[in-house]
C-alpha cells in the first residue's frame, strides 16, 4: 500500500474516534437533565404527600370550629327551652337540638375520616422522603460522574483534533484535492471514505467494482474509487 492511502486510513481511524467522543459529549447534556427530571419528580411527590397532609389539617381544624359552633347553638336552644312556655317553641326547639346533633354526627364522621387518611399519609411521606434522599444522592453522584466523562472526553477529544490536523496538513501538502474528498466521503458516507474492496467487492456499497479499478487497486500506486458510491477503495495485500 502507497503512503498516501496509509496516511488517509490513519486520518480515517483518528476521525472515526474524534466523531466517536464528540457524539459521547453531545450526549451528556440530554443523561444530565433527564437525572435532573428524575429528581425533580421525586420532590414533586413529597411534596405533594405533604401539601395533602397540610390540607388535611386545615379541614380538620375547620370542621372542629364547626362542631364546637353546633354546640354552643345547641346549648342556647336549651337554655331557650328551659326558659320558654309555649310548648309549640319548645317542641321546634327540640327538632333544631336533634338537626344540630345530625350534624354534629356528620361533621365528626368526617374528621375521623380525615384522621384515618392523615395517618395513612405518614408512611407514604416517610417513603417519598426517603426516596427523595435517595435520589438526591444517586443523581449528585452521576451529575458527577457525567462531568468527569465530559473532561475526559474533551480531552482526549482535543489531542484526536491535533493528530489528525497534522495527518491532514501531510495529506494536504501531498494532494489537495484528495484530502478535499475524503473529508466529503468521511461527512456523506458516515465515517467510511475508505473502505478496503472484498474480493471484487466495494465493502462501502457492495456492489462489484469493474475490472480496471481491481486492477489499479491491486497494482496500488494511484488513489482508486469505487465507480457506484464513490468511496476511496483499496485491495488488502494477498
Ligand atoms: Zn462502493
């Protein structure tokens, strides 16, 4: 094989590894802010448990004023029945007593429910808590972790640039044309400009390369391509 097609596999293998890391990079952004959403979701459950705690308590507070308001009314109906000497007064009095008394039944039915439902909150609380912690934790960790990634990428991303900046410029300085068209197969073709033949074969496209291009490719001292997809193709020495 010829200096040149050495040089552009070469430029070939570090561009494969630069895409490689740069599409690692670009991923990090969308695993952060899906850890991000993960997080975020477990504090909205806790604190929804908790705002449905708090809700609770201001009804039960509500309705206690409620029922203790019944009592005093009740407790003036009576004194109103003790005093009065209708006995039609009386007897309304006595059905306004045994309404209030419904609902003052009605009213503490309600709070024990609310009781009942505010103690079945608290381990769910306890839970969503814990998870909340849990999560903090596990998303603090990989927030990290994806950053280091990130720098180490970057890193090896930037000497990946110099080399094959400095394969490029050898490849340039020898043919200007030829580097121009392997960085438009390396753009168009997915990272495969050069591709070595199979047999007869383009293993870029497969499909059967004439005669004359076997030929040139085996003889090995001009830049051959493949006449269907044109890819740079060589022959892999026998
Ligand atoms: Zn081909």
């Amino acid at each position: 094989m010829f200096g040149i097609l050495e040089k552009l596999l070469l430029l070939q293998e570090r561009d494969e590894k630069l895409h490689s890391f740069l599409h690692e990079i670009n991923g990090v952004p969308g695993e952060k802010a899906s850890l991000q959403r993960d997080l975020e979701n477990a504090q909205k459950n806790l604190e929804n448990d908790k705002s449905r705690a708090t809700q609770i308590e201001v009804e039960r507070k509500r309705l206690e004023v409620e029922a203790d308001g019944k009592r005093t009314q009740i407790a003036k109906y009576r004194t109103q029945q003790f005093e009065t000497r209708k006995n039609e007064e009386f007897t309304a009095l006595k059905h306004e007593i045994e309404r209030a008394e419904g609902e003052i039944i009605r009213v503490e039915d309600r709070e024990l429910e609310l009781m009942q439902e505010f103690e079945d909150l608290k381990p769910v609380i306890a839970a969503a808590d814990q998870k909340h912690a849990a999560e903090k934790s596990r998303v603090s960790t990989l927030m990290k972790t994806a950053d280091d990634k990130v720098g180490v990428l970057q890193g090896r991303a930037d000497e990946l640039r110099v080399e094959r900046d400095a394969i490029a410029a050898e490849v340039r300085a020898s043919d200007e044309d030829l580097l121009d068209l392997y960085e438009k197969l390396f753009r168009t073709k997915m990272g495969r400009a050069v591709v070595p033949l199979e047999g007869n074969h383009c293993s870029g496209c497969h499909m059967t390369v004439t005669p004359a291009t076997l030929r040139d490719a085996r003889v090995g001292t001009s830049v051959v391509s493949c006449e269907q997809c044109g890819r740079i193709v060589y022959a892999i020495p026998e």
